[in-house]
C-alpha cells in the first residue's frame, strides 16, 4: 500500500484551500480488509474523511481522503 500526502501550499499567492488530502494506493494482490483497516485509522487517529473510491481494471484501488486545514491567526501583536 502507498501513501501519499498532497502538501498544502500557504503563504502569499497560494490558493485558499479549505482541505488537505492523502492517497492511498491499494495493489491489486492486497488484501481488502487491510485497506480498510488503513483507512478506519486514518479516519479515527488522523481525522481524515474518505472523499472518493477509485477501482481501476485490474483490481488496484485509490482512496482519497480529506481533512480540513486549520488556519490559525496570530493572537499577540510583537514589536
């Protein structure tokens, strides 16, 4: 199984976004209930919703999960 975590660009100029998502890539000779083991602890400890399923000819499956981006402000003004 691969993992991939789509980084979040911040900064001046980067584009607001709301969510940051992970990809799981599941092989065709995995088994199932281990990926969906994967994704209930990555729901459950990594606060991740699954956003879309994916099963290509072949039998390999592609997961996407979400998770909303906390943006937090600067409370203290530094001099």
């Amino acid at each position: 199984m691969k993992e991939t975590l789509q980084p979040v660009r911040t900064g001046k100029g980067a584009p607001s976004r709301q969510y940051e998502y992970l990809i799981l890539s599941v092989r065709p000779d995995e088994p199932v209930p281990i990926a969906y083991q994967r994704l209930r602890e990555h729901a459950e400890y990594g606060k991740w919703e699954l956003e879309r399923t994916r099963l290509y000819i072949g039998g390999s499956r592609r997961y996407w999960m979400r998770r909303k981006v906390m943006r937090v402000e600067r409370t203290l003004d530094v001099y």
